[in-house]
C-alpha cells in the first residue's frame, strides 16, 4: 500500500505530465498499482532469496551432520576392527599357550617313558648279572 507522500508524489507527477481530472485519477490509479505490483514482486522476490538461503543453510547442516556421522561411523569401524584384531591376537596367545602347555606334557611324558625304559634296562641288566652270577 503506498503512503500519501507516495501518491502525493503521483498527483504531482501527473499534473506536471499535464493529466487533469479523471486523466488524472486514471494516471494515479494506473501508476499506484504499477508501483504496489512492483513492491509486491520486489517483497517476493526477498522472500524467495530468503527461502534459498534457509534451504542452504539447511542443506549444509544436513550435509555437515551427514559427514559427521559417516565420520563417526568410520571411527566405530575402526574401534570394531582394532577390538577383533585384540581378541583374535589374545585367541592366538590362548592357543600358543595351550600349545606349548601340551608340548610340555608331551615332553614330560617323553622323559618318565625314557626314565622308565632306563629303569627297566637297569633292572634287567641287574637281573642279568644276578643270573650270570648265579650260573658262576
């Protein structure tokens, strides 16, 4: 809507192009709305800017948390594979130690066997020379 200073100005405008009466109501008329569809289409135009800008602004937010979850999904990928390759190495040392825990046994049970057939040679032996004195 324009003010009486702005019509004021479109009387005068009018008068000085030479319009008198109706011609001039006319002219006023006809320039007034001019004028009003002109501020119309200038407010819309701002507020379309404005529009664009919010929808900027809102698509780099979305962009930026986007980024900051993909971010932060690759950091839980990495804490996932830094925890499995921990686990398989404390299986490993598991197994390791089971492994040499067995080949302890093992040997252990290697060297009673070798304690007991060195025995029982002894113990042969023994008896052998017992026999053989007996035969003397």
């Amino acid at each position: 809507m324009l003010c009486a200073k702005e019509i004021k100005g479109l009387c005068e405008a009018g008068s000085a192009l030479g319009y008198k009466d109706d011609d001039l109501r006319e002219f006023v008329k006809t320039e007034r709305l001019r004028l009003e569809k002109e501020k119309q289409i200038q407010f819309d135009k701002k507020e379309k800017e404005r529009e664009i800008e919010k929808l900027r602004f809102e698509a780099q937010k979305t962009d930026s948390e986007r980024a900051e979850k993909q971010k932060e999904r690759e950091l839980n990928a990495e804490k996932l594979r830094l925890e499995m390759e921990e686990r398989q190495k404390e299986k490993d040392r598991e197994a390791a130690e089971r492994q040499k825990e067995r080949d302890a046994e093992k040997s252990r049970l290697e060297m009673k066997e070798r304690q007991k057939d060195r025995e029982a040679a002894e113990r042969q032996k023994e008896k052998d020379r017992e026999a053989e004195m007996e035969r003397m």
